[in-house]
C-alpha cells in the first residue's frame, strides 16, 4: 500500500510498504539500517551466487526507495523535488553492503535513480492517476492500487483498439474509392483495345 500521511513517530513524511511491513515494524525490523546489520553478520560466509543474490536484493530494493523521487520529478516537472531524505538514508546504508567509497554509493545510488526513472517512464499515466487518487484518498492499500493500475492499462487498451479499428476503417474505405476508381479506367482500356483485337 501507500500513504501520504506523515507518522512523525517513525520518521516520515509519506510511505510506500509491501507484504510483511507491518509485521517487520511491529518486531522493530523494517528498515534498511536492520538488513545492513544482519548482512554484515553474514558477509564473511556470502557465496557466489549467495552473493549475487544478496546484491539483486539490495539493488532492487535502492531503486524501490529511488522510485518516489522518480515519480515526483515526472509529476513536478518544472522544479525539482524536495530530497526524500530517509529514502536517501536508506539506500546509502544498503549501498553500504558493497561500495566501499563516498564515489561508489553516489554513484550506485544515482544509478538506482536512472534505473527508477526508466522503468516509470512508460506509465506516467498510471503514475498521474495514482498520484490524483492517492492525494484525494490519503491511503491507498495493495488491492486498491491493483484496481487503479488495472483501470488505466484497460483503457489504454480500449483506446488502442478504437484507433486501430478506426485505422482499418479508414482503409477500408480508401480500398473501395480505389477500386471505384480503377472500374472505369479498366472500362476504358478494354474499349479502346478492343478494336485492335478485331484487326
């Protein structure tokens, strides 16, 4: 789900959360700066592809919390958003797994904000409807989203349908105005050959 309502106890100003949110604040987890820790622990032991697992787990996660800046900046294109600074928080502390300078974690973290944008751009329109709906309602849990998202991509769908109906139409009706006009000039060849047959 996704409010927009602030909850200054746990330090934000608007939240987007997935399975298992609340189960993992209410046992103190949740946060970045916890998987940080319990990897750590761990990092000594990390495989090959414990290890490539773990950095696709971090990496999506960065562009997760990247993803609100991102949206923001599609909606509010003309000044640039206010930095979403727990995010920032978090996604430097998971950055933390494995850059291992100030360069590398800016680096990751504006990479993550590109990888962000890209994979919104596509669905600005689910992403302006969302916002329009979000703002008027405050909270929006999984199901709802699902409902608008799906709402949106039908009728882009719909659209998509009508215009391409509408095009074959169109062809349609060019294909009999050339027909219409191929009859005669037909017509008026075998007219004139004719009589060269005859000879």
């Amino acid at each position: 789900g996704m409010t927009v309502n602030p909850n200054p106890v746990r330090g934000y100003e608007g939240l987007c959360w997935g399975v298992g949110h609340t189960e993992a604040f209410a046992e103190g987890r949740g946060d970045a700066s916890n998987s940080k820790s319990h990897c750590s622990a761990d990092a000594q032991r990390w495989r090959g592809s414990q290890l490539a697992d773990v950095f696709a787990s971090v990496y999506n996660q960065c562009i997760e919390l990247m993803a609100g800046r991102a949206a923001e900046a599609m909606l509010l294109s003309d000044r640039d958003p206010e930095p979403p600074a727990d995010d920032l928080r978090q996604a430097r502390e998971l950055a933390l797994l494995f850059c291992k300078s100030e360069e590398a974690i800016e680096t990751f973290i504006a990479h993550c904000d590109v990888a962000a944008r890209d994979l919104l751009l596509p669905y600005g329109d689910v992403v302006i409807v969302l916002s329009t709906v979000l703002r008027i309602r405050r909270t929006l849990d999984g199901v709802d989203i699902d409902r608008i998202i799906w709402d949106v991509e039908a009728r882009k769908a719909l659209a998509a349908e009508h215009r391409r109906r509408a095009d074959w139409r169109k062809a349609e009706v060019e294909a009999e105005r050339f027909r219409a006009q191929c009859v005669p000039i037909a017509a008026a060849a075998s007219s004139q050959s004719a009589p060269d047959r005859v000879r």
